[in-house]
C-alpha cells in the first residue's frame, strides 16, 4: 500500500491575516498530491483546525479543501477496532485518517470541528484506537493516539499500550513533544521521548512539530511530517520546503514531494555589539535585499531575530523600524524582533508578549498553574481538570462549583 502522510494543516491561521489562504491552499495541494500519487489513504496526525472553535468561514473552506480527496478513489476498506469489537467505516475517494492535536481537543465531552468533519465523512477521526486497512491480502495497523496534556503523555501511553499486529504494517500516530526534540526553554514541557515508544512498528508518525525529520530507531521509522503551513516560524522549519511525505508498506521507504506553489521562508538571527541604530537598519536591509534578489512566486516570509546590546544610551524603541518595514511590505512579509539585552525587565515585558501573542500558551500555562494550585489542597487527583480549566475559561462558574463538589 502506498499512504501519504501529512500533519499540522492550522485551518484558520492567520484568519484576518494576509496570509490567510495558505492554509486551505496548502491542505489542498497535499490531498491533491496523494490523489495524483494514487494512494490507498491518507493519515493526518493533529493539529487540523488552529484554534478550538474555528469561525463558520473556516469550517466552510476547511471543507472545501477537505473535499479534494473526493477526486480520487481507493479500493482498501476500513475497520475501527476497539474494545475487541470490529466496525466496518464506510468513505469517499480516498479516506484521511486523523486524530485530534493540542489545539483542539475540548474536553470528552464536547464535540469539536473535528467531530463535525468525522460525521460529515470527510475524515475519519479516532482516538486510542487502531483502524486497520485492508486492500486484496495485505493490511495495514493504524494505531493512533490523540493528543494529551504533555505531562500525562508517558502515563497515558503506558496505559493504551499499543502491540503491533502480526503478518500487517503497523503504523503510530503522536501528536506530542518529545524530549530529544524540544527546546530547554519551552513551556511545553514533554515527558516523552524516543526511548519510551513501544517497540515493533514499522513507522512511528508523530505530529506537533512543524518541521520535517526522519530518523531510524531500530527497525522502526520514526517520522514527523512537520506541518503543510508555518505558523510560528522556527529556524529549523525553515531549511526544507513543506509537503507530502509517502510510505510504501513493501519497500519501508519515505519519499517526499514538495508542495509546487509554496511561500518561501528566510530566517536570520543577528547579533550586534554595542551598535547604533543606522548600523541595525543597514544590515537588516542588506539580508532583504540579498533574500529577495530572486524570483518568487508568492510573497516570501523573512523572519530577523535580532540579538545582542546598542550603543551606551540607545534602547530598542530607538531602532525604529516603521519605515524599514513600509518599504519592504509589498514585497516580502516581514517578520522582526527585537531583543536587545539592556534590562531584565524589558526581556520580561517581552517575554509576556510572546506568551499573550498564542492564547494556547496562556492556555497551557494556566492549565499547568491550576493543576499545581489543586494539588495543595484536599480536592486530590479526582476532579477532571481539562473540564474544570474550560469551565473557568469560559466564566462558567456554576457548573465548576459543582464539578468541584461532585467530588
Ligand atoms: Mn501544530
């Protein structure tokens, strides 16, 4: 069997941005890649929708995009297998595995976008399970793992305990951090790493990181697509084009085809010593002028990282960039930071801002302080906390007084 694999699609990124279309664009090419490359089906490992309650707009172009796979056609079945009980699921042209990522999940109890696009049959969306794929007399495992807070994720993994199945391909699917993966000064803090995946699969898919890595662990690929659009732009991302990675289940092997229309992305860290602000503005120009001294089709994304200390009595409200960055904006979208180092306090006023720019990390952390906050006192492990952190996010105080008392 041949499967295209692809992940992180952040449907509604940048929703009133002007990048708004790349998403859905990019969703579109990938399925159009795996229909052209006549796959049996596809998996798609989190991370579909950017945010938990995407606005009617998105859904509406989600699906569009989605309907793609409606041109194609695959001759495997499908069968949902959990709790020793086997269920055929019916599909259109060629099925998309998924599960949900960090950026949507709600709680068990309430149905997201992706349960919306379950029922209406566009993907097949699973949860601590496998679906097994079956075409004339070869089968392929799915087994696939949504994702769960960070901290429970080896507890949770030890729990499920997936065992490959004999005489078939068995795939995983993760929408986690690893450790060997992660940067010390993340917020999301992972308990897994490479050492704790279970042993014997043939391919390990693992979404959540948005650039593209393959590595062996044994006999064992291990695979992360990296995402279809950038969202945070991290340097690593930056090194290789977006796209379809492909699995052939014979030969064991990743392939890969980039998407052919794609927004190219720069990343450049700078360092300056004791530098006034015409020094900072020149450089920075020189590195625009050297990136968009070739041909592109779509307006590329240069990201500058500046680091580093000014000149004696220059802050960073005095490199001023408004100008800088008229110039440039019809032809690049431009993207720079400024962290120069004078004063503790203005790194922290920084730092806040990065953490108030993703409503997912206000999220986490919240989560993470009320978690830590519950544990001092005599409410014990027994409440379940995802419910109870949305309940208070949401203002809803009622029904978290009483989620409380249940217990
Ligand atoms: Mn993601």
């Amino acid at each position: 069997m041949k499967i295209g694999i692809f992940s992180d699609p952040h449907l509604g990124f940048e929703e009133k941005g002007e990048r708004a279309s790349d998403c859905f664009d990019n969703l579109s090419q990938a399925i159009e890649l795996c229909v052209e490359e006549k796959v049996d089906f596809m998996v798609l490992p989190g991370d579909i929708f950017h945010i938990p309650m995407p606005s009617h707009n998105t859904l509406f172009d989600s699906i569009k995009s989605f309907s793609t796979a409606k041109k194609g056609s695959s001759f495997v079945k499908l069968f949902l297998e959990k709790n020793n009980e086997k269920k055929e699921i019916p599909f259109t042209g060629i099925p998309i595995l998924t599960i949900h990522g960090n950026h949507e999940y709600r709680g068990k109890e309430t149905k997201t976008a992706l349960d919306v696009l379950n029922l209406s049959g566009l993907v097949v969306y699973f949860h601590a399970g496998m679906i097994s794929v079956e075409k004339e007399n070869e089968k392929t495992c799915v087994f696939g793992l949504g994702a769960v807070p960070e901290k429970k994720a080896l507890e949770v993994l030890n729990y499920w305990n997936p065992k490959p199945v004999q005489n078939a391909s068995n795939l995983l699917l993760f929408h986690q951090g690893f450790k060997e993966f992660m940067a010390l000064d993340d917020e999301m803090i992972a308990t897994l790493s490479l050492d704790d995946l279970p042993k014997g699969f043939d391919l390990i898919i693992n979404g959540h990181l948005h650039w593209r890595n393959e590595q062996k662990l044994g006999k064992t690929i291990f695979l992360l697509p990296g995402s279809t659009v950038s969202t945070s732009i991290k340097k690593l991302e930056t090194e290789k084009p977006k796209g379809v990675c492909f699995y052939d289940t014979q030969k064991k092997e990743i392939t890969f085809k980039p998407f052919p229309k794609q927004r190219k992305m720069f990343y450049h860290k700078l360092k300056f010593d004791e530098a006034d602000s015409e020094s900072v503005l020149l450089e920075c120009k020189n590195i625009l002028l050297s990136d968009l001294s070739e041909q592109h089709e779509l307006k590329p994304l240069i990201r500058i990282n500046m680091k580093g200390t000014l000149k004696k009595g220059l802050s960073s409200a005095d490199v001023n960039l408004a100008d800088f960055m008229n110039e440039f904006s019809s032809k690049a979208i431009l993207s720079v930071s400024k962290n120069f180092s004078n004063s503790s306090f203005k790194r922290k006023i920084s730092e806040l801002r990065e953490m108030q720019k993703s409503k997912l990390s206000l999220a986490s952390v919240g989560f993470e302080l009320l978690e830590k906050n519950l544990k001092e006192t005599d409410f014990g492990n027994e409440i379940e906390l995802k419910k109870l952190f949305d309940l208070l996010a949401e203002n809803d105080i009622d029904a978290a007084a009483e989620l409380v008392n249940k217990n």
